[in-house]
C-alpha cells in the first residue's frame, strides 16, 4: 500500500471484531508515532498501551460513555509532556507545539495501523482527570488522545470531504484558484477513483482465486472417495 492509498483509503473504525492485536503490529504503529516530527526534535510525547478489559471500560466512561471503545482491543492514550516544550519554546510551545507535535504522531500511528490492516479512531472527547486516574498520568503529562485499535468490523463509510478549490488558496486568504484541477494538473476525484477501482478489482480477483481453491479441494476430495 502507497502513502496516497494508505491517507485516501484510512477512516475513522468504531467496530471491531473480537481478534486481538498482534504485538507486532502495535510495535510498528508505536514506532510510527516516535518517527514524527515534532519541534526543536523535542518529542515532547509518551504512549501508553491499554489493552485490559478493565481499564479500556474505564477510558471508554472517561471518553463521555463513548462504549464502542470498548470492543477496542487496544487503546493508546497519548499524552503530551507541555511544560517540557515551554522551557523551550515559552508559552508558543506550550500551548501550540507541544499539542501540534502529538497530533504529528497521532496521524503516523493512524496510517501504521491502517498501512498494516488495522483500523483505528482518534478520541478526543474525554475528561482529562478521569483518563490521568486511569492511566496513573503524573502533573508532567497531559492526555491528548486516546487511539482505539482493532480489526474493523465491516466497511466504513466515507464522511466525505469538502471540494479541495474552497480550501485552498493561492497567495493570499481568500485567493481562490478558477480551476483547481487544470491547475494541478490532476484531478482528485480520478485519484480517489484509480484506488478505488484497483481495490475492487484485487478483491474481485482473490474471491476468483478463493473460489478456484475450494474447486481444487473439492476435486481431490472426490477423487480421493473414488479410489
Ligand atoms: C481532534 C479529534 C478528535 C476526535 N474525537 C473523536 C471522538 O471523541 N469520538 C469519535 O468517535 N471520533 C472522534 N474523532 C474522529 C472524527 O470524528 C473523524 O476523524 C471525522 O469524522 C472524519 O472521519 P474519518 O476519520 O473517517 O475521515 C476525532 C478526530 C479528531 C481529529
């Protein structure tokens, strides 16, 4: 999977089937969220992994009774580390680049999981005393969002996102470009459509392949009684 398929084709997961996450998978999604730019190299962040029953209810109840949560078999709650930032950065770090360079790792560790067939949600509606409780989060850090991971359950839709011409600007705010596409010499919406249609085909052709081997065991089943 290419970078493009990987950020056109990830969507927010809030079904999960009940099948564990292996370890090695959450290592690369943890490694991800450590490869992310982050300002000054300061990597002002700490992940920590929740994968017990007990305490993925008790995030869930933090996160205002968000209970899909839950079927999650893995939570990473990401925690931003503000004070460390602002002895460099004053309170431009604290405030804005210490949460900008957790989200930096967030969005590396959402295209991990979905780079590696896992699907994940970002939360970030929760009580931050509860999730501090919950997690034993000392004054030092601050919980900026808690990741939900797990094999996804059946298809999510896509929201949909508004056109890229009345969120771009050239110049200066406000400079709209007449054509988008003409101008960039590509139009998005064939992107979308190219990937699209390339997923639908290789699923088309492993169902083919699935089939053609349940053919080839049903013959030797049969030939097998013959004899
Ligand atoms: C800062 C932030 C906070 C979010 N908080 C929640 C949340 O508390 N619960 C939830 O279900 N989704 C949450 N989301 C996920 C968004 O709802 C989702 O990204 C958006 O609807 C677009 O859908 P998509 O991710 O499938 O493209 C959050 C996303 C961001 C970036």
């Amino acid at each position: 999977m290419d970078v493009f398929e990987c950020i056109f084709t990830r969507r927010s997961v809030r079904k999960f089937l009940e099948v564990p996450v292996e370890w090695d998978k959450i290592g690369y999604i943890l490694e991800a969220g450590r490869a992310a730019p982050s300002a000054g190299n300061l990597q002002s962040w700490k992940f920590i992994v929740c994968t017990s029953g007990n305490q993925r209810k008790a995030l869930a109840e933090a996160s205002l009774g968000q209970s899909w949560m839950e079927k999650a078999p893995v939570h990473i709650v990401v925690c931003s580390e503000p004070k460390k930032v602002e002895m460099f950065y004053g309170i431009r770090g604290e405030r804005l680049y210490s949460v900008q360079n957790t989200a930096a790792a967030v969005m590396n560790m959402l295209l991990a999981a979905q780079a590696q067939g896992i699907g994940g949600c970002w939360v970030g509606a929760f009580d931050e005393d509860m999730v501090k409780r919950t997690c034993g989060i000392p004054e030092i850090g601050r919980p900026q969002a808690i990741l939900c991971f797990g094999y996804p359950e059946g298809k999510t839709k896509d929201p949909g996102r508004t056109a890229l011409y009345t969120v771009t600007f050239v110049s200066s705010y406000h400079g709209r470009i007449a054509d988008m596409n003409k101008m960039m010499g590509y139009p998005s919406h064939k992107l979308r459509k190219a990937i699209s249609s390339g997923k639908e085909a290789l699923e088309k052709s492993s169902s083919a392949l699935d089939k053609l081997i349940d053919t080839g065991k049903k013959l030797t089943q049969r030939k097998k009684k013959n004899k």
